[in-house]
C-alpha cells in the first residue's frame, strides 16, 4: 500500500510540474537585460510624485466617432479609451521593452521564455468593485484571439494553451518558435470583463458605457462630438509605484472639431487647455506671439522617429515593379517641400528603425551580410552593392537629371510616353495614380509631386476621405498610394511581422500597406521575435531595415526630434521627459505660481 502510495504521489507531482512549471517570481520583466526600476521602487523618474489631484483636461479631436469598442477594425472609436482599458503589466517609457506590475501583481517565465505566468493582483478591480478574476484573464485572451483585430489574432495564435495554476494565477505555453518575446506581449494584452461581455456582444460596434479597470471611466457623451472621462472614485491602483503621480485630472474631455484651425481657434478662447502643433510654419509663427495667452513647449522625443511615408500598394500591377516605385521616388523632391512647405522644420526620415545601431547605413556589415547572403537572389542587387542614401536636391525644384532617371526605369520597366501621357503597355490606358488621405494637411505635401510626375507622363489625383471611409479603404488595401506612420521602438519584436511579414500582406487590416512579399524579410522578422541577445537584434533589425528601404516601398517623409505643444498657463508637466516625449498621464493642473 505504501509502494502504490509512493507511486501515485509521484505520477502526480511529475504530472504537475510539467503542465504547471515552476519559477521565481519578478517584480518586472524585460526583453533583454535588467529592469532599470528595483523591486520597492517609488516612481517612474519621467513622472512627478508631487503633481497635485483634481482640475478638468479639456483636449481637441479631429473628424468624429461612432463606436466605444476598441478592439474591432470596424467603427471610428473615441478618443481616450485607453484610460479604461489596461493590461496584465505596464510598459516604463524610459527603457527599451520593460513591463511591471498593473494587474499582475507578478510574473513568472520558464528558462527559454516557454510559457509565462501571471498571479492577479488581489487589490484589482472593475469600475464596478468587481474583482479581476482568472476566468476575466482567459476570457479576454480567447475573445481577443477569435474576434479581436488581426494583430491580436495573429499574436494570440502564438498560444498552445492556457492553465489556471491557482485562483489567482494565469499560465500560458506558447508554440515552438513563438519567440522571447511572447510573454511580454501577453502581459500587454487589455483586460476585459467577462460579465460585461455577456450582455453586449463583442463584435457589435456600441456607445455603450464600457466597463475597464483603468483609472477612468467614461461619464457622458454626446455621439460623434465629444466624449468626457471621469477619474474612478478611490481607483484600485492610485498607490502603486507605477501610478504616483499619473493620472491626475479629475475629469478629461474630448471635443472633436472637424478641422485643426477650428480646433486651435477653440484653443485661443480658452475653450480647450492643449493642442498639439502639427504644422511648422503656424510653429514658428505662434510661439514667438508676446502677448499669447497660452505656454508653447518642445519636450524631447527620444524614441525612434516613426516612418511617415507615401506607401506605394504593390498589390496594384503598376506599383509591383521595384523600377516604376524607384521612378516614383525620384519624382518626390523633399528638400523643395521642406523649404517651402515646412518652413525648414523637419529632417528627412531615411530609416523605419532610426535610432543608433538598428538603423541600416552605408553597406552592409558582415553580421547583416551572413543574414542576407542565403537570399541573394530575391532580393535586389542594391540591398548589397548601394550604401544607404536618399536622393538630395538643392531645394529649388530643379531635378531635371533625376527626373531622366525616373523616364529611363520607367522605360526599362515597358512604360512609353506618347503625348505627354505614360502608356501602360499592358492595358494601352494612361497612366493614373490614386493617393488617398483624411488628414487636410498631407494635400499640401502632393502639389510639387504631381507636378514632377506630371512630366514623367502620371497623372496623381489626391483623394480625400472621411475617416470612415479612409479606416475600409486601408483595411482592405483598395487604394494606390496612402500615407502611412510605423511607429517603432527600441525593442522591435513580434510587431513587425505584422508589418512586413508576407502572411501580414494577406490579411485585411494589418499594418503591411505596401504588401510586401519577401521571403528574406519573412526570415528575418522571425529572427527579430526569437533575438536572445540585444546584439543579435539590433543585426537583424538592421537587415531588415535595409530591404525595406533598397525596395522602394516608401516615400519617406520627415519627422522632428520634439513635440509642439501649446498649453494653458495652468496645465504643468513634469521636468524630466519620457523616451515618448510628453503625454496627458504625466500634466497635473496647478494655479500656484510657477516656480522656475
């Protein structure tokens, strides 16, 4: 009896501890090396653990809304729902990918990042009172990964299962090759209530009221024109390291404006406290205004600048031809934009990574080389050969030789010019290019460009839309060319398969507006998720780099190394920026003198 006892207590204790692993528990998780903030740790440094409670934050948007569900491609949602919404853990925005406690009080991973383990924190609740509870946790990973927007279907996809190790204890086991970065992006993932969910269906689109754990809640509303966020009474998480000195107004609104010069004349009649400056020329203009009645700021913008760009859509038979999209850039004269249409403001942006060792320059190194080599003959000759560079005018709007450049790709490519018009050897039709937008101030960056292209025989028609209509369009990849914005991070990961993976180009509504279909880019966004070293990482982040851009995807734009921001006298921010610059967590209202 005691050998069968002994046998048993055995199989179960093996049993258990291959399905539910054990591990130390962390106060905080990061992708590669040490979590900058110890365990005990007072505050974030970018915040202020003195900001003073209360005030009301009145901020501008543009266009309208329709929906308070976030998490469906479907419907215009309201600004601001991630004040409800939060997640499992919380990124710091002074380190490159660090997570810590939210609603996990703690975190658990295996030796290669296998599986990952969450314990709840007991204080967590729903605006409600009602606690978060495992069944919460699992809800939201299964309704996420079935209905949500393709990048969580698509990480989501990544796991093999889920168990619930204790009441208050989550664990989940990804596929092989899911890559370190999993756990992280599982620790991302907004919780949802189970209760709510079971009165109003997921995947309707709604104005109702949602129910999150976040510091606010949604008080009124009025459909398509403004929408105002109240702080939760005694919210669950006002103690907690990572929330001194966040979130501090007591009431925030949105009004939506259906142009920014309407919005900013709101601003000047005090009807709003911020408004963020998007235009160079009105810059330069209104912070040097002596008798202004609002504070312009420029904090620091130490991320990696994003990709705002013209996407060509080589879906369409014109764009799939690497030499017509070269063509096309040549035809975009930056520097006669810049002088004359951003008032010298901007520098070109010439990297989707740009920031110190992910950024492609000059050739490839031998690292980025052995990663490269074994696709040689997909990928152009340029990726190997031509160092990184942009084509640089002197800014008066002269580019005769680079404009014959364009006519001679054009013509290697089989297009003719005949009567001024560049003839599709194909269809025999005229040669016309589509750009779309919703955002009034791209038409002013077209007018140089179409006329350049309308002497290499294209006509461009801009075409603007409603946002709506802009959000389906993108969705289901029906257009020419669009603008679009990749926004990175120090700590690229699993996103940019999403991006630029050939799966990605298939799939309504990711982010791979170009529709790139590479197998080298394909390997290497799986090297960048499985990266097990930050050296390894920043290799192949910059191989990729360097094919996105050799393929003429693109039309890079510009970017700026700072926020525009006008603000009320009231409205304080802290001293220290973050790496994202500024953001409506961090400001607190104060009538108190300033003191410098």
């Amino acid at each position: 009896m005691t050998r069968y006892f002994i046998i048993v207590s055995t199989y179960v204790w093996v049993f258990f501890t291959l399905a539910f692993p054990s591990a130390n528990a962390e106060h905080a998780l990061s992708m590669h090396g040490t979590p900058k903030y110890p365990p005990g740790f007072s505050h974030f440094e970018y915040t202020d653990p003195n900001a003073i409670p209360g005030g009301h934050l009145r901020l501008p948007a543009i266009g309208s809304f329709d929906s308070l569900q976030p998490f469906l491609v479907r419907g215009v949602s309201a600004k601001g729902l991630g004040l409800v919404y939060q997640s499992l853990m919380m990124r710091s925005k002074d380190e490159p990918f660090t997570l810590y406690p939210n609603i996990a009080k703690s975190v658990q991973t295996g030796k290669n990042r296998e599986w990952v383990r969450f314990e709840l924190d007991p204080k967590a609740r729903f605006s409600n009172g009602a606690p978060v509870t495992a069944a919460d946790v699992i809800f939201s990973y299964e309704t996420l990964h079935q209905k949500g927007r393709p990048n969580h279907r698509h990480y989501y996809s990544l796991v093999e299962r889920v168990a619930v190790v204790e009441p208050d204890q989550v664990t989940f086991h990804f596929k092989a090759g899911a890559g370190r970065e999993m756990p992280l992006i599982l620790g991302l993932m907004p919780i949802l209530s189970k209760d709510y969910f079971q009165n109003q269906p997921f995947e309707e689109t709604t104005l109702k009221a949602p129910l999150g754990t976040g510091p606010y809640l949604v008080e009124k509303l009025d459909p398509g024109k403004s929408i105002t966020y109240k702080r939760v009474p005694d919210f669950w998480g006002q103690d907690m390291p990572t929330y001194r000195g966040r979130y501090n107004f007591e009431r925030i609104t949105y009004d939506y404006f259906r142009d920014v010069d309407i919005a900013f004349q709101a601003f000047l009649n005090q009807e709003l406290d911020v408004f963020f400056e998007s235009d160079p020329g009105k810059w330069v203009d209104r912070k040097i205004q002596p008798s202004a009645p609002y504070i312009t700021r420029e904090p620091k913008l130490y991320l990696p600048p994003p990709m705002l760009a013209i996407a060509l859509n080589s879906r369409r038979n014109f764009l799939k031809s690497r030499e017509v999209r070269k063509a096309i850039l040549l035809a975009y004269d930056f520097e006669w934009v810049n002088e004359n249409i951003l008032h010298g403001q901007y520098e070109r942006t010439t990297s989707f990574f740009g920031a110190g060792n992910l950024q492609a320059t000059g050739l490839p190194d031998p690292a980025e080389t052995k990663l490269l080599h074994p696709f040689k003959d997909d990928l152009p000759k340029a990726v190997f050969d031509e160092p990184i560079l942009f084509p640089v005018s002197d800014g008066s709007g002269r580019i005769r030789t680079r404009l014959k450049q364009a006519k001679d790709l054009l013509q290697a490519a089989g297009y003719e010019l005949s009567e001024g018009q560049l003839i599709d050897p194909q269809t025999g039709m005229s040669v016309t290019i589509e750009v779309i937008y919703n955002d009034t101030s791209h038409l002013k960056l077209l007018g140089n460009f179409k006329k350049n292209l309308k002497r290499l025989g294209i006509t461009l028609l801009p075409r603007q839309l409603d946002d709506a209509s802009y959000q389906n369009r993108i969705t289901q990849y029906d257009f020419d060319m669009m603008f679009a914005k990749w926004g990175q991070s120090l700590s690229p990961g699993n996103e940019q398969q999403f991006y630029w993976s050939s799966e990605a180009a298939k799939t309504p509504g990711s982010r791979n507006y170009p529709g790139i279909q590479n197998k080298a880019v394909d390997h290497l966004v799986q090297k960048i998720a499985t990266a097990e070293t930050r050296e390894n990482l920043e290799t192949a982040v910059r191989a990729l780099d360097r094919i996105l851009l050799k393929g003429d995807y693109v039309i890079p734009l510009y970017h700026a190394d700072h926020q525009w921001i006008y603000t009320a006298p009231e409205i304080r921010f802290p001293k220290l920026p973050s790496d994202y610059g500024s953001t409506l967590d961090l400001w607190w209202y104060s009538t108190a003198p300033v003191d410098d």
